[in-house]
C-alpha cells in the first residue's frame, strides 16, 4: 500500500468518512482556501473568523464560497 493510500484509510478509520465523504470535504476545503486568497483574507484573526464559520455554519460559508463573493 502506498502512503496515500495509507493516509486516507487511516483518515477514513478515526473520522468515520467514507472515500466519498473525505474527498468532498477535502475538495470543499480547498475551495475555501482559493476563495481566502481571491478575497485577501490573510490575517490569523480573519482566517479564524472563517474557519470558525466553516465549523458552524458550513452551509452559510459555502454559499458566499460558490458564489465568489465576499462573507457579509
């Protein structure tokens, strides 16, 4: 087995993702983070900010993400 593979499975044990559900959320993360730069988010308080509204409100976030617009 090679280390990716290792990876996501050991991911996959103590998350209880399946396959699907890890490459979403890794998928959806990067998003965020392409979408942190086109806004200039860069300070740790306002990177915070976002993480913590990822966190709560995922749906929220996701929507100011796919729209390409900046979070109100």
């Amino acid at each position: 087995m090679n280390r990716s593979k290792s990876l996501f499975s050991t991911i996959e044990l103590f998350t209880g993702f399946t396959g699907n559900e890890l490459k979403k959320s890794l998928n959806e993360k990067e998003r965020i983070l392409k979408w942190l730069v086109k806004q200039n988010i860069n300070t740790v308080d306002n990177v915070g900010k976002v993480m913590a509204e990822y966190y709560t409100q995922p749906d929220y976030l996701m929507k100011y993400v796919k729209k390409n617009k900046p979070l109100v």
